[in-house]
C-alpha cells in the first residue's frame, strides 16, 4: 500500500476529513485493492505525524461507509468489492469544497438589501444602444468578433492606459490588463501568487467571493478586523509580523459590507507596512467612482506609485454588472504572469462589451451616467442613514460611509441577524445577515444593507420594517417590566 | 529550519529547480534566516528522497545568487542580509511557469496558417447588428445589464438545454452550464478534479491551450498517441492501466492540430474503456458542427447518454471567436461544484454576448451563417488538400480530415519544421511547427496547417511556398547526385 494521504495543514479542513476523502478515493480508484491491509492506526498516525485518534476517526468514517472492515488483532482491510466498472464515483471524485454555503434565493417581490449593485432602473439603455450600434457599425466591427488578446481589447486597453496615466496610478513599472470583472482579477492574482497553505491576509468582515476564492485554493487566510475608518492597522501590523502573508488585499473606498473608507494618513500607513514586510498590496476600488459626498482621496496606488501595489478598477458598480469587464495595474512581471493565466483561463474577455464600454466611456456617456448615479447614490444613501437613525433600536450601531453600495449595522446584544432574517422576511424584506462575510471573526449581531438597487421609498419602508422587529425582539429579551430570569435550557 | 522543499516529481520542473525555487523563497520571506545553517546536502537528500547531487545543484545556484554561503566542513549558511524592507522580489514570489512558451507573433502581411479560427471575411456583421438591436430593443435589455447566475443567462441556458434534448446528448441525470468559452469549461473542470501530482491523460499531439491548463496546474499528464483515426485505443488502455488517470480529454470530431476524427466503433471502445477505468470522459466537440463531406457521427455523449460524459461546446468556431460564449453538458454533481467554480472565477459570462448569441441562433441567421461556413470551409480544405498532394515532398504525409480547420502534416525525414519555419517565414508564409503540440512524444518533422482564416487562393499560394522550401530542403539533403558523406559534427 506505497500511495499514502496527504495532509495539508492550512488548508481550513479537518486533517481526519483529508484522511478520509483521500483513502476513500484510494479505494475507490483501485490504487488501494480489495482485501489489502491498511497500516495500522498507530503506525499511520507516526508516518504522517498526526494523532492517533485523527487517524482512528477516518478509519471510523471509512469502515461506517463499508469501505474498510476492520479485524480485531489483524486490523483494517480494504473491504469495497469492485468499483471500478461501476463508472464515476462524483463524491469521492470531487472532495469536499472549503467554501461557505451560498444565501438561499431571495423571495421574490420582498424589498431586497441583499445584493450590492445598481439599480436596475438607472440603466442608460438608450445610451447603451447607441455606443452597440456605433461599435457595429465602425470600422472595428469585424475585428472585434475575430479572437483576441488576454491582455485586453487593444483600443480599450490604450484608453485605460491613457486615464491612469492622467490619474497618476500608473506606476513607471506597471502594467495594466482587461479582466472579466474584479472577480477575476483576483482568481488570477490568487492563481499566480498563492499555492495551498500559504498566508494571505483579507478584511473581516470581506465580500464572500474574495474570502470563498483564497479558501478554495487552501490559501492559509487570516481576517484582519475592519473599523468604522478601515482596516485595523495595528491588527495588520500584527499579521504581518506573525504570519507574513504574501498577499494583503483591502478596499481603499467604501469596503463591502462595512462602507469603510481609509483616511490618506491610513493609506501612507498601509504602504509602508506591507512594503516593509514584502507583502504584496491589492487595492481593490471598485466603488471608488461612487463617492456621494466629502472629498475623493487619491487611490493607495496613488500614494506612491513606486510601491509594487496592484490596483483592481471595474465598470460594473458604474455602469452594467451584466457586461464583464475590469482591469488590473500591477508591476510587470505580475502582469506578465497574469497573462499568462488569462489566457489558460478563458483566452481573453469578451470583445463586444469591451468595445461597447470602451464607446460608452469615450462618447462621454458614461461621465454623464455616473453623474446620473452620483445623484441617485446620494439620495439613497440619506434614506437608509435617516431610516437606522430613526428605526433600529436603542444600542445599535451603524456605518455612516459617504459612498458605495453598503452600510454595516450592529444589532445591540443579544440579537441574532440571522435568527431575526426569517421575521423580517414574513414582512417582506431582505438582508444578508453578517455571517456570509465573517472571515475570523463571528459577526452574529451584524448584518449588510445594499441600499444602491432600491428606490428611496423601498429603503425607508425596509429599514423601517427591520428596524420594528428587531426593537420588537429587544423588547420581549428585555422586557420594560423588570429582570424576570428566562428560563434555563434543559 | 523546520520548513523544507516539497517536490512534485509529476510538475515538470526539474527537481534541483524545485528544490532551488522554494528555498530561495524561504531565505526571502524570512522563513530561512540569515546566519541559520542549511541540511547538509547527504542529510536533505535522504529526507527528501533525492539523489545528493539534486541537492547540490540547488545549493550552487542558491550560492551563485549570493543567497547562501559554504564553508568547507562546516556546511552552508543563509549568507542574504535582511530582504525584508526591500520590498517584494517578484522573481521569488512568482516562481517557475511550467508550461511551454508562447509562438513568436506572427509577421504581419504573411499567409498565415496559424491560428485555428474562421476567416473575419465571412462574420456576418448585418445579422449581427440585427441581432443586437433585438436584444436592446427587447424586453429584456434592462435584465440582461444587471448581474446574472454562474449557470449562464437562463434564455440561453433553456434554449441550449433543449437543443441538447433534442439532439440526444442530454442524459436524464446531466445538467447544463454555460461558460466563457471552452478554455474556461477546460479550466473549470481542471479546477474542481483535479490536484497538483494527479494523473490526467490528453491527446499528443494537443491544443497547446489544453496540455499547458493541465501543466500549469501541476498535474501529470499522459499524452496518448494519435492515428488519422483519432486516439490511438490501445495506448489509451495502456495509460488506464498503468495511471489510472482521473480525468481524459478527448476531442471526437476534427481534432486540433490533426483533424482526426474517431469512427463510431471508436466512440464505443473508448466509453467503455473509460468508463471500466473509473475515469471522467471529456469530450470537447468544438470542430463538430463544421462537418464539410461525409456522414455526421453522433456525439460520443449521445452514443450512450447514462454514461458520465462530459461533453464541450462553444460558438466560437462557427460564429464569432471575439464573443466568448461556450457550454457543458455534464452529470448533475460535477456541474454543481463547477457553478460553484465558476462564481469564484468570473461570477458569470458577459451576458451581453449570451443574449446576443441566443438571439443569433433564434433567428435562424446562426443556421444560415453555418450553411456559409461549409461552403467556404468545404472549399479551403479542397485547396489545402490540393495543395499538399502538389507540393509536398514525396515521403511527407498529412491527414485527410472531412470538416474543422486543419490539416497535420509530417515532413519526411530528416525535416525539422521549427528549423524550416524561418526560411518559409522569409517567403511570407507562417505556421505553427509540431513542437507547440507535442505532449510526451516530439513532433519535429509535424507541423499545422489551419486554413479556415485564409482564401483558397491564399492557401494554394502558401502551401505552394511552404511545399517548395520542403522540396529544395530534400535535395540539398539527398542530393539526386549521390550519397556524399555529411561532414562530421565537431
């Protein structure tokens, strides 16, 4: 029996879980044949270096499945008849995934603070239509529909170029390439720079699908508590120190879900840290264009554009999340390699959107979309902040961010966000509570309202709602009457 | 120095580079400090398992950089200052890429034969347009801006789901899923199989984009020969045997580069093989729909839709490359986890593009279009199958596919096609030579020819051009005058 599980430390599931989903596999693929005997559990347990009782627990599993049977004084066989010729086994096949379970759909009709986007109705699909038909009808028709290059739509590409350059983010030794949205940035970040069981620091709470990626890549993820003005830098210094993570990635402006913005003092802090500590810094500002009031602060890449950092931009918060297009500035050789694995990835980004958003953005259509949504932004923005002062109850506490798509309320003790999500939605409204974007941290008391998708009477009415059951619930845990003890769990 | 190197013999780094790699990487990060003593080559050798001189190799260059110092009887040390505080050293933190290098760019004004793709002369741009005024037009021009499902814009999704159905080739436990292309679904399904040192087997030669996915990845790949049937059968039961491979990829209609094509029976013997192998069949169908003389063959996922088969699609190669739109059709469990995947990758595909496409193919302009395209492909391929016959240098042998866009070609000996590509270059013709191809065995004296982007004028011309380079080659070779003894090489 030569092939033996692997263990990788960091990976975010238990070691006996590793254990067991590879033996399984092992037996299921043949590589462990009918009747062999298994090491025993003491011997495995020194080999791999593990305790004996993690190895006894996989073998439980195994021999509960009728995978292994084990033989007092002889110890485990492999039991499994034949599966090969049975086909595919898709469990043992897949593993286990190290992500968090995804939100159930919202119920439609129900006034929703679940996802953060645009509203629908702002779209300028009159706009939109004519930059299509100017795309298709010029002279670069043809060649857009022919394949293309993973660094990005040429024309698009020179464009950016060009408005980061002005912008002062383009650093001498950078790069800039199209992506298909910030999502892939970071996949693609994630794919060159990390390889399982090595550290990378996030925000907690952070935006699921950046917590979900690193986890799923076995990346070892440490959550550096969020403030009310950004990450806590004392609390990243600390990590930097303890767990050199190669990769620190932090939103400058507006983070999702908290709406935290970082004062420039904080960004020349952050710079200096990471740089000293050798750490790759992402700047990911995908809201940065949404700012409904106070000064706009230069991006981090900005602040030094010496500094190796890696800047992350995408139309989606401005203009369509439906059409997939960001981009990345970064040191060359990164970018380099990012290119690389764009190209292993997808070839490159879609070419119609990326020529469609290209004359969306020069015809000077975009400007005036987001002026457009600037207004909106800060109309919506006022409703949900006059909505918490008014509605949620005594001791809660709540973001006050001067733009983007989120505010970040914490319930006063001892209320549940996720206990109270069920209530709210027999009244018709939605949240995600903070659980989903909980790195290291439990957020139990926390919950996100995305207030950009709504009309400002669907946010006063939601916030409203909320704010009456969770008062409502503060009431019968505290009742006005006097400290009657609740009664003991039995 | 509790850290050591982890070596994985099946990445196609060599070894001592691995070793080298990491451990650069550890004095880097700090891991390793200044001052601290290294194992003794004889010591890391035997707990690593590797051969001394490995280790020694890895040593010299970490001394060549400076990083590490010997002294004779003492051992080496970690001789580097403190990197910390110089912030990051991308050499370090990137590592080695283990795929194989990109072709250089192809001269421009040449006859290029060497991107599979269809001719930008034949996009129907009218149509095109029609079709996305359509669609902003449409009811659904609002929804299809906002931000969409892993699983594909659902119109689409539904519309291919029925096709599918109708076709045969969606079994009662598959699901559907729409992807950026066929690179991602390839990349998807990399992602949720398979692990670094895991076993795949692919065709050799391949689609470079396929074998580098898998390299880059680290798994071990098995490249399993090719006939001017298809995959050569026995060799596959070989590779099944001797390593168990998890996944293996085959392409059944008008491979890429050789534009082989696997009879039915074919079809049979390799569902069964792979399937009493326990082992995921891939079948990426990109060529299928460009069927240009003889019978069409059902899909190797219709000729037994209870098997796990996993089956590729995309419009790329019979509509437009620049709107990166493909699909899978694959067993419920593995779609499932590739959602899962794909939300982490890119959240979605523009949907733009997928409602412009859908509205194509509604339209009946997709089947129209098709109809074109085999009419001019029909006619290519005569040209370039012409054109071999009449200038290739007797001995040279190339295949006789019945549709797709290329033709492979195997020089007689002792042609190298990489050594004759810059000659036939200088005569403003291009191709790609068998080496970017090649898996396990070399392919010097292939090459590829893809003749759907040019005019059959063009292609009499280039292969022409291409045949009489080959030709003088021979004679200079083989001079019809005798056998004059080659000078020695010294």
């Amino acid at each position: 029996m030569p092939q033996l599980p692997q263990i990788q430390p960091g990976s975010g599931t238990p070691i006996y879980r590793q254990l067991y989903t590879q033996m399984k596999q092992f037996i299921e693929s043949g590589q462990w044949k009918a009747g062999e005997r298994l090491p025993a559990t003491r011997e495995l347990a020194g080999t791999l270096g593990l305790n004996r009782a993690t190895v006894s627990a996989a073998y439980g599993l195994l021999e509960a499945e009728g995978l292994i049977k084990g033989h007092v004084g002889r110890g485990s066989f492999v039991s499994v008849e034949e599966v090969r010729g049975r086909g595919v086994n898709w469990t043992s096949l897949l593993g286990d995934r190290p992500v968090s379970p995804a939100p159930a759909p919202v119920p439609s009709g129900a006034i929703s603070f679940s996802a953060s986007r645009p509203s629908t109705r702002l779209f300028p699909i009159e706009d939109l239509r004519a930059s299509c038909r100017e795309v298709l009808e010029g002279p670069q028709a043809a060649a857009i529909l022919q394949l293309g290059s993973p660094g990005g739509y040429e024309p698009l590409r020179r464009y950016l170029l060009e408005a980061s350059h002005r912008e002062g983010v383009l650093g001498p030794e950078d790069e800039l390439m199209v992506t298909s949205g910030c999502q892939q940035a970071l996949d693609l970040l994630a794919r060159v720079l990390l390889r399982p069981g090595e550290p990378v620091a996030i925000e907690d709470p952070v935006y699921p699908g950046l917590k979900n990626l690193f986890l799923e890549i076995g990346a070892e993820v440490t959550g550096v508590p969020m403030t009310a003005a950004g990450i806590d830098l004392d609390e990243l210094q600390r990590a930097l120190d303890r767990r050199r993570p190669k990769l620190v990635v932090v939103t400058s402006n507006f983070q999702n879900p908290t709406g935290a913005t970082l004062s420039l003092g904080a960004r020349e802090v952050l710079l200096r840290a990471t740089r000293d500590a050798g750490a790759v810094l992402v700047e990911n500002d995908i809201y940065g264009g949404l700012r409904y009031q106070g000064q706009p602060l230069p991006a981090v890449k900005q602040v030094d554009g010496s500094a190796p950092t890696v800047l992350l931009r995408s139309f989606s918060k401005i203009s369509f999340p439906g059409l997939r297009v960001g981009w990345v500035i970064g040191p060359r050789p990164l970018i380099g390699r990012m290119l690389g694995a764009k190209q292993l990835s997808d070839l490159h980004t879609d070419h119609l959107s990326q020529a469609v958003l290209l004359r969306f953005a020069e015809s000077g259509r975009l400007e005036a979309h987001r002026g457009r949504m600037l207004e909106a932004g800060a109309e919506r923005l006022r409703a949900v902040l006059e909505g918490c002062e008014r509605w949620m109850p005594r001791g809660a506490e709540f973001t006050r961010p001067e733009g983007g798509m989120n505010v970040w309320v914490r319930l006063p003790d001892p209320l549940d966000a996720s206990e109270l999500l069920g209530r709210v939605q027999r009244e018709n409204v939605t949240y995600l509570p903070g659980r989903y974007f909980a790195v290291s941290r439990p957020a139990t008391g926390a919950l996100r309202l995305s207030f950009a998708g709504l009309e400002p009477e669907e946010i006063a009415q939601g916030v409203r709602v909320l704010g009456s059951v969770c008062s409502a619930e503060m009431e019968r845990l505290n009742p006005p009457g006097g400290l009657e003890p609740a009664p003991a769990i039995v």
